[in-house]
C-alpha cells in the first residue's frame, strides 16, 4: 500500500500508548498473600519451568492448585515455559521453585511487561496492519484510521499492560483465523483459530460463528463434491492441531480429564465477583445463585445462551458471506457474555474484537459500544490504581474515532444498517420514523450516565449498608447497553438478506 | 448532535494533534523525572514560605533559584495552587519530597503551561501561505509545521519526563517570533523582553532581535537595492522599543534593585565557577575540542612526549561539575568562549543588517545565533540544544545520502552503548564511554549542520521588502 509510512506511525502510536500504560502499577501489586494475576503468570512460568509436564495440572506438594492454579489450555503452559526460559537467562531468582512467590522488583516488571509487548508485536499487532489493509470499498486513509482505532482500543491495552494478561495472543490468533477464513484460507485460518482456543479456552465464545460459517461455505460448494472435501479437511486440520497442542496430556486419559476440569470448572457457580451480565444483574433483584440449585443453574444458562444465538447462527450456515459472519461473531459472543455460566468481566474483550473489525462499517454504533465495554471494566481497573491511563486512553480512543470516522454525521438510519428493519416496522407501523433520534437520545443517555457513574466512583464513598454498590450500578448500567446491543446486532444480521441480495456482492 | 460535533472538534486536525498530545503527557505522567523535579518543588517552597529579600540567599538545598525574577514570581503564583494539592511539598526543609500528589501537581502544571505553547504554534501557523502545494493534509506546511512543533518528542521527553517548563517559555518565543512575521513589531519586543526575564539562557539571541528591530522597524524604508536608507530613521519607534524593554526590566529587576540585591542576583544567573562542560557533555565545539584533547595526551603518554606526573589527576570525565585544566592543548576560560561566541554570531548578524531577508532572514539569524551559541558556549545544558530547533522548517527535500547515513549511525551507536559496552571490561575503567562517544558523534553532526545553516544563510541574495515571506 502507498502510506505504508502512515501505517507504520500508526503502530508506533499505538506502542508508544501501551509502553506508557505499563508503566503503572498491575494487579495485585504488593498486596500478599494472593496478589494477582500478574504473580499468576510468573507462578506458571515458574511451575512449567521446574515440573515435568505430567505434574502441571495437578495438585502436589510443589503444586498447590489453590495458589494460582493453571486454569487454561496447555498453549499457555508452552508459552509460560518459553517466558521462563528467558526469565533463568536473565534472572533466575525470579522463577526458583517456591522461593519466588510474590517476587516483586522492578527489573522483573520491565521483563514481564516486555514479554507482553513481544507477543502483542508478533501476533496481535500484525494480525489488525493486515485485516485493515485487506478491507474493500474504502479509501487507504480511512484504512489506516481503521487501524489506528483499533489499536487505540483502551480495554485491550488495560487489561493487557495495566493489569496484565496475555490476550492479544489469543485475540491475534482468533484475529488471523477471521482473516484466513474471510479471504478464503480456510485451512490456514481454522488452524490460527484452533490455535486461538487452545490458548484461551474463552475462545469457544467464537467457535460457533467459525463452525457456522464453514459448514454453509461447506453446503454452498455442494455436500457431493467439493463441499464435502473442504468439509474433511477442515475437520482434519482441527483434529490435528488440538493432537498437536494436546500431545502430552493424551497419554493418560486421567491427564485429559484433569486438564478439563481445571478449564471448565463448573464447580465454580453461575458467576463470580461483579460482572456485567445478566445472572448478576438479576441477583440484584432475586438471589437465583443461592435460590436455585448447581445444575439447575448449568441448564439456564445453557438455554439461554443457545436460544439467544441460534437464529444468527442458523442464518450463517444458510447464507454464509464474510461481513455476515462477522456480525455473527459480535452477536454469538455478546450472547455467550450474557447468559453463560462462570463469565468473568475481561471476557468482554471478547466481545470488543469483532465489534473492532465491523468499526468501518457502523463506525456510530461500534463506538458507543467499545466505550461501554471499556466502562464495564472500571470496578476492576480502579482496584487495579489504573484509573488514570483508562480515562486518557478512553478520551485518546474517542478523539480518534470522531476525528476519523465523523461518526456524529453517520447516525441515519441506512448508516446504521437499519433501513430494511424500520421499513419492515413501517409497514405495520406507518409512524415508526423516529429510530434515528432515539438512537442518538440513547446514545447520550448511555454517555451522561457512564460518565456520572464514574465521577460518583471515584469521588464519594459507597454507603456503609451497601459497599458494593457503585460496581453493582456500573455492571446493572452496562448490562442494560449491552442488552440493547445485543437486540441492535440480531436485528443487523436478520434484517439482512434484503439488501443482502440486492446489492453486488460484497465479500 | 450539532452541538456535540462542534464540542468534539470533527474534522479539525490542529484540535486533534493538540489534545493528542496532551493526552500523551498525561501517560507520561508515571515516567521517570531527573533532579529538576526537585529544583523546581524547592523553588515553589521558597518563594511560598520566605519573604522576597530572601529568594536570591536561600542555600538550604543545593538548588538554588538561579532564574530571574518573572520565574521566581511564577513559581511564587503555582505555589498557591499547590497547596491544594499537597502542603508539604511547600516546606523548605523538605528536600526531595516527592508524594503522589506533588508529582501530580508538578505533571499537570507542566501540562497545562504548554497552552500558551499551543497558542504561540496556532499563530505561527496562521503567518504560513500553504497555498502552493496539493490537497493532500500531510503535504500541507501548516499541518506539517504544527506535527514538529506540538509533537517535538525532544520537547516531550525534556519537559514531560525529565521534568522541566521548556514548553511555555518557547511559546512566549514563537509567539514573539510571529508577532514580528504580523507586523506587529512592539509586542513581539516586549514578549521578548518578558521572556528574557523568564529565564535568560534566551539572552543568546537577543543580538538578532536587536540587530532585526533596529535594522528593519528603526529604518521605516530600504533603499531600491535594499541597503539601508540613513534618513528613515524613526527615533519615536527606537525610544518605544527602549521604554518597552526598560519598563518590563524595572518590573523583573526593581523590587531587587530596592533591595539592593543585584549583585547577588546577578551572581545566581551567570554562575562561571561551573565547569566548561557540563557533566554530561553537550554535544557542541568543546566536546570535540575536549576530546581531541584526551586523544592526543592518550598519544602523548604513548609516545612519551608528555611526563605522566604533570598531567593532572581530575579527569574531564568523571562527571563533576568543577573547572578542569586541558592537558595539551590551550585552556579555555569563559572569557574566551564568549568571545568565540560573538565571532561566532558577527557573520550572521552583519548579513542581517546588509542583507535583510525581512522577516525570515530574522529566523534564520535567530537560529544561527541560538546555535552559534550552542557550539560555543560556557557550561552549556544539552538542553540548550531545543533552542536551536524550534525555529527550523523544512523547505526543500529533507537529508542528502551523507546525512542520511549519518542519522542512521545513530543507530548502532546507541546499540553499543545501551548493550553491548556494558558486556566489555571496559564499563569499570571509563564508565563515561558511551556518553563521551555518543556527545562527541552528535557534536559532528551538530557541526555540520551549522556549517550548512550559515553557508545559506551567506550565500542566499537579499530579497526587497515588497515580496511576501
């Protein structure tokens, strides 16, 4: 591309941002005994590095699961494994078995914040350079805007370099498998997406919209010829990759099963802490979680989930076309955020990735909701002392997306792909004229709220009887949008088909 | 949804390259801040709890006020906003007091200064006519001028990191400077004089404002062939310009003048007991010179020529701040930087009085008086080195092949520096190594590029007033 010298300023913006966020403090920083999930990952680096591989997930002497347990799939093992090597290159001290619990300095904040950044360089980074260059219909500026959002996006950089996670590794690879399979790669890109769930098993929120969307370009090349070719070959290569991932924990049927009960831990009940979803938004009202009993709880949620995301995914199969699936990817994840079992707050970055990649298309909406998902995280970056880079990076974000997509200008009803729905409430409702405005009322609503929420967090203290009470208001509050986005992007995929066929096609 | 667009400022580039980078001192905040963090904290404590006659004799701490009195006033009016914030940071006897909360005050007065440094880039831009080149927003010299000033990451990482209020003073500067593009020649002068009161290191090129106003606003008219015209000499425009300066000098010097606390004043602002390179060396002439001179005693030792116990002990390396002897050639006093100093400056200065280029010949002298005092100064901060690059402005293609190599020399010095030297045995012998290599590198190339400035400068025609800058 011409402005490759625009793009590469833009990833420099974009590191320089995230390198400055890390230079606060991280979760559970000098809080003994469990600190966070910071020591957590220092603890795997130094259980992976110390223990043979039988021993990682299980429980022993040197392994006390109740400290920090390894709770994801073996790819992040592996990847702790390589950190750790570098970590005994560089400083021994800092993964020596038992002795460095709770290791604490700041050479060792510099290398674990380095680790971070390298893996978001290598996967994540490139993974949004290529998706925006390989968008269609719009101008290499605006490409390169697109990029700077999304690389701009605040929760990513929080939760990544504030509090401290890996998620670029596996959003990156879940990023790279929407660009195999939307450019038809399928191969390739079903293997970076099996790559993606064995990292997080998180992922799965996106399995769906992937298995969907392969199986209706499967059933459009024929099911008797080409179609039921694709159709083998994808499931060798998923098959092969999780052998390949899985490798040393097949040996032993009793290694798979403990590794899936630390993944899934359904012990764990139907949500815990403060989070923006629906279970914790109704125990406000009714205590489902102390009411109803464990398997109960699974059943619900489990229906739920299901029923609310069945229609966009049975529309994939039978419709399969690129911006469809990512549409479906944003509704199957929010879907899977709101009603399903053990969901934690960061699970939201799994939400705000697609919502990123369908930026150029409804710039107005995506906006508003990466803003709420950022709101969502607040109770947790504020524990976290983060609030000033979130309220920079969120301001940073806006400025961006105002400044690049003018989305105030983008709020009619085709700009945001609403047409065919209102001429279908038109029909039966001759005055339904006015879903514009309310979108924009809503809009404002959703701003002034989230900002007064966060002024009232920050300044006042809650009352004594109720200590919860501002991350309860900021989940109910964020809940409430999230609710509405859910209904905006189902009505987005359905309504579709209309104009679906009427206009070129648009892969 | 009108008035939200206007509030966001859609579409207005220069909005967002401003609150950008605002945005982006505010992730500095947490960086790490040198010793003038607490130079700057002791000064707010001084001139809060101590009376006036006090400021320029207060020595508890090491880092006594040495800038002239607008600054101390303006310390003086930021400590009543800090006790807000933290009243202890206000306490003389505090030395290095560093809490959360006067990090946060010191950041943001920092950041909130550098308005005036925004304002002084808005009106710079106005005096541009970009109406030659395309559409294209990356092409135009307003958009390109506002990117190197608001985003000079040499500014960023002096005042934001390291901790200092460089920003607003080259506000007050660049706004003088286009004040005089405007015509509007009596503020420019006293901007100027209210900013030499700020901090003199600006003193460094009032010769060019000088030699410009007499020159060019003395002389209301040129002569055809632009030389000048004796006879349109206006004396009211000198004796303003005089009543000006003379009367925003009697506000900084009058109180201390009553005091009879001048001389003391004066021996806080020209400090000449420091030594002629400041610890960590700048990058200009004396470095060069100081290293030619630790090469050839090297040599000397080697060869036998020079008797090891004359050579004194004190090494210029070591890192204190004391005066040194040289060991073979000539010793420098301040008397003689000074003088080479003004040799330094007299070319360009004559070129402005001969020569006028209207307002950008001015610029142009400015900068080779800012740098001509750079390269040859007494005890110069390398950050005097900003003065010099403010000014510039990018007109024809940027770096020749010579140049561009050198940039990129850059480079894998800083590899050796940062990596691989402090693997060699080296590190304990001459730990000042990689400074030594990296301020003589870059007083090469800060060398070359004067050489270059002044050659334009002598070589280009003068240009008759009627024609636009």
């Amino acid at each position: 591309m011409e402005k490759w010298y625009l793009m590469t300023i833009v990833v420099l913006i974009g590191l320089t941002v995230r390198w400055t966020v890390s230079l606060n403090s991280y979760s559970g920083a000098g809080k003994p005994p469990m600190f966070g999930d910071y020591e957590a990952q220092r603890h795997w680096q130094e259980i992976t590095f110390n223990l043979p591989v039988k021993q990682w997930y299980f429980n022993s002497s040197d392994n006390n699961l109740q400290y920090w347990g390894l709770d994801y799939p073996p790819l992040t093992a592996y990847h702790s494994l390589l950190c750790a090597y570098m970590a005994k290159f560089i400083n021994p001290d800092w993964i020596a078995l038992h002795t460095s619990r709770g290791y604490e300095s700041q050479a060792h904040k510099l290398f674990m914040r380095t680790t971070v950044l390298i893996a978001d360089l290598l996967i994540y980074i490139p993974a949004v350079v290529l998706y925006c260059c390989c968008l269609k219909d719009i101008s290499t500026k605006k490409k390169i805007a697109n990029a700077l959002c999304i690389l701009l996006y605040p929760g990513l950089i929080l939760i990544d370099y504030g509090h401290f996670q890996y998620n670029s590794v596996s959003l990156g690879f879940a990023l790279w498998g929407v660009l195999g399979v939307s450019c038809d790669w399928d191969l390739l890109g079903s293997l970076a997406f099996c790559l993606a769930i064995n990292y997080k098993q998180m992922e799965l929120y996106h399995s769906l919209p992937f298995f969907c969307f392969l199986l209706g370009k499967c059933f459009k090349k024929g099911l008797k010829g080409k179609g039921f070719v694709l159709l083998v070959k994808l499931a060798c290569t998923v098959v092969a990759s999780f052998i390949l991932c899985w490798l040393p924990f097949f040996t032993e049927r009793e290694q798979t099963l403990q590794v899936l009960r630390r993944l899934f831990p359904v012990d764990r009940g139907l949500f815990e802490d403060k989070v923006a979803n629906i279970w914790c938004s109704f125990n406000v009202f009714l205590k489902i979680r102390d009411i109803l009993p464990r398997h109960i709880q699974l059943i619900m949620s489990f229906c739920f989930t299901f029923l609310s995301l069945l229609p966009a995914c049975i529309k994939l199969i039978l419709q399969p076309s690129s911006k469809g699936f990512k549409f479906t990817l944003v509704s199957c994840a929010l879907s899977f955020f709101l009603f399903s079992f053990q969901v934690h707050e960061k699970s939201i970055l799994l939400v705000s990735l697609p919502v990123c990649l369908v930026l150029s298309e409804i710039p107005f909406m995506s906006t508003w909701f990466l803003l709420v998902s950022t709101f969502s995280l607040l109770p947790l970056l504020l524990k976290d002392e983060l609030l000033m880079p979130s309220v920079v990076t969120t301001m940073a974000f806006f400025i961006a997306c105002v400044t690049s997509f003018s989305i105030f200008e983008k709020t009619s009803e085709e700009e945001l792909q609403l047409k065919s729905f209102s001429i279908s409430v038109r029909k039966y409702l001759p005055c339904f004229t006015f879903l514009s405005r309310m979108i924009q009322y809503l809009f404002l609503i959703s701003v002034i709220t989230m900002v007064l929420l966060t002024l009232m967090t920050v300044t006042l203290d809650p009352p004594q009887k109720l200590p919860d009470l501002f991350s309860v208001l900021v989940c109910f509050v964020s809940c409430l949008n999230f609710l509405f986005f859910l209904v905006y992007f189902n009505i987005i995929i359905m309504w579709d088909s209309k104009s679906g066929r009427n206009q070129k096609k648009i892969s | 949804m009108a008035a939200f667009t206007i509030a966001a400022g859609t579409g207005n580039w220069f909005s967002a390259l401003a609150l950008g980078v605002t945005l982006l001192k505010c992730l500095l905040i947490p960086t790490y801040h040198s010793t003038d963090f607490e130079v700057h904290r002791n000064w707010l404590a001084i001139t809060h709890s101590l009376p006036i006659s006090q400021w320029y004799y207060e020595a508890t701490s090491e880092w006594t006020l040495d800038y002239p009195p607008f600054f101390a006033w303006f310390e003086y009016i930021l400590s009543h906003v800090a006790k807000y914030f933290d009243q202890e940071m206000l306490n003389v006897r505090n030395l290095n007091y560093s809490s959360s909360r006067t990090l946060l005050f010191q950041r943001f007065s920092v950041i909130f200064m550098d308005v005036l440094f925004v304002y002084a880039v808005h009106e710079c831009c106005k005096c541009i006519d970009g109406k030659k080149v395309g559409k294209e927003l990356t092409e135009k010299p307003k958009f390109i001028l506002s990117v190197l000033l608001l985003w000079n990451f040499g500014l960023l990482i002096v005042d934001h990191i390291h901790f200092q209020y460089n920003g607003f003073l080259f506000g007050l500067m660049l706004l003088s400077i286009a004040r005089l593009f405007q015509k509007r020649h009596m503020e420019g002068a006293f901007l100027f004089a209210v900013l030499l009161h700020f901090k003199h290191i600006y003193l460094y090129v009032a010769p060019a404002y000088g030699v410009y106003l007499l020159r060019s606003y003395c002389f209301t008219a040129n002569k055809p062939d632009g030389s000048i015209r004796w006879n349109s000499f206006s004396f009211v425009r000198v004796i303003s310009l005089g009543l000006v300066v003379f009367l925003v000098s009697a506000l900084s010097l009058g109180p201390f003048l009553a005091l009879n606390q001048l001389p003391q004043v004066f021996s806080r602002l020209f400090p000449f007991k420091r030594g002629l390179c400041h610890a960590y060396w700048a990058p200009n002439f004396w470095a060069l010179y100081n290293a030619l001179d630790k090469v050839l005693s090297v040599i000397g030792l080697k060869l036998k020529f020079l008797d090891p116990n004359n050579i004194p002990k004190a090494s210029m390396t070591s890192g204190l701040v004391q005066q040194f002897q040289h060991t073979v050639l000539p010793s420098v006093t301040p008397l003689a930087t000074l003088i080479c100093t003004l040799i330094a400056i007299l070319p360009s200065i004559f070129c402005l009085w001969f020569k006028p280029q209207g307002p950008r010949g001015f610029l142009r002298c400015l900068t080779l008086c800012a740098l001509s005092s750079f390269m040859f100064g007494w005890h110069v901060h390398e950050k005097a080195i900003l003065l010099a690059i403010l000014p510039m402005r990018k007109e024809k293609p940027l770096f020749n092949w010579m140049e561009t190599f050198y940039l990129l020399g850059l480079g894998p010095l800083e590899v050796c520096c940062e990596f691989v030297f402090p693997f060699t045995s080296w590190k304990v012998k001459y730990p000042f190594l990689p400074l030594l290599l990296t301020s003589v590198y870059c007083a090469v190339g800060i060398t070359y590029a004067w050489f270059k400035l002044y050659v334009s400068v002598l070589i280009d025609p003068p240009v008759g007033k009627t024609k636009k800058q």
